[in-house]
C-alpha cells in the first residue's frame, strides 16, 4: 500500500496480510468483502482477502520458496510434510486442492490421497 510504509500498525500486520496472500489498501478503498483493521478508533488499512484458489497457489508459492526449490523436485518424505503441512491448512477443503497439490508436486492424484492417508 503506497504511502502507509511509516505507520507501525501497517509495518506489523504486512507479514500477516502477505502469508495469507491478501492485498492492503486505503480503508477508503475498502469493499464490503474487505476486511478494514481499526487502531485505537481509526480505521488504518483495510485488506482484500484472496480468494481460496488463489491462497493455495499462494501457499504452494510460499513452500516452494521454503524448500527453495520447485515442489515437484522434493524427495518423498518432503513431499509427504508438504502434504501435512496443506492439509493442517485446509487446501484440500478447496475445490479441485487434490488436483493442484498434485501438479504441484508432479505426482498423481491418488499418490496425494496415499500421502493422506498415511498421515492419518
């Protein structure tokens, strides 16, 4: 969000808004699907929730630069930490996450349901 880079409140809820993949903006600017975040009494920064498709490839994103590398070059055991770490976060609760997380990681969708189930 341009010009909000001094207020501390902006500062220390950006690492939040980025890892969930949602936008800032001027509460001026605010939707009614946005969520406007208020300090002491003042509206400060309102933010544009993705939607859920867009969060997974933005988490997938983010795991991709964790591990630093494209998911689909993982070894098996990361693969399956990856698949854990997805579903503790929902991705599969998304339509077609099964089909995404697989691509994603080069392999089938049914190896993804197997990592699943190993996990259980």
């Amino acid at each position: 969000m341009p010009g909000a880079g001094d207020d501390p409140f902006v500062t220390a809820v950006k690492p939040l808004v980025d890892a969930m993949g949602g936008r800032m903006l001027p509460p001026g600017d605010a939707g009614p699907d946005d969520v406007v975040l208020a300090w002491e009494g003042v509206d400060v920064v309102a933010v544009r929730l993705p939607q859920l498709a867009e969060s997974l490839d933005h988490i997938l994103l983010a795991l991709e630069r964790k591990h630093g590398k494209p998911l689909a070059e993982l070894d098996r055991k990361a693969k399956q930490e990856v698949v854990r770490i997805l579903e503790a976060r929902g991705a599969f609760s998304v339509r077609h996450g099964v089909e995404t997380v697989a691509t994603a990681l080069g392999v089938s969708r049914f190896t993804v349901y197997n990592y699943l189930n190993r996990s259980t």
